[in-house]
C-alpha cells in the first residue's frame, strides 16, 4: 500500500540497514533493523505508522545526502 511519508525504502540485509526515502526527499539509514522488522513494514497497512512505532528513534540514524 501506498505511504503518505514514506516514498521508498531498501535493506541491505548483511549489514540489517534500512534506507528510507521521505516524500519530503530526505534520505536516512537506519543501522541494526532486524530483517523481520522490515518484512513487517513491507506488509504493514500503514507503513509510515509502523516506521514510527517500530524503527524512529529506535535505531542508530544517518541522514544521507
């Protein structure tokens, strides 16, 4: 399902780091996301609600450039 905050997001599941793109066009990388973490926001109704239940504030951020 579509997200109103979350643009697009990739796992790179050998170093359990999650990039996530905003619709703002902010880019950040979360390290540490468990595989199951991201798996459940994949299938999550609302995955702008999940982020910030389950990863935001949670995992040691990056923003990117």
């Amino acid at each position: 399902m579509p997200s109103s905050v979350i643009r697009d997001f990739a796992y790179d599941p050998e170093r359990h780091s999650l990039a996530v793109e905003f619709v703002s066009g902010r880019r950040y990388r979360y390290d540490g996301v468990p595989q199951r973490v991201v798996e459940a926001m994949r299938a999550a109704r609302s995955r702008g609600q999940y982020f910030n239940r389950y990863i935001r504030d949670r995992f040691a951020t990056t923003e990117l450039d």
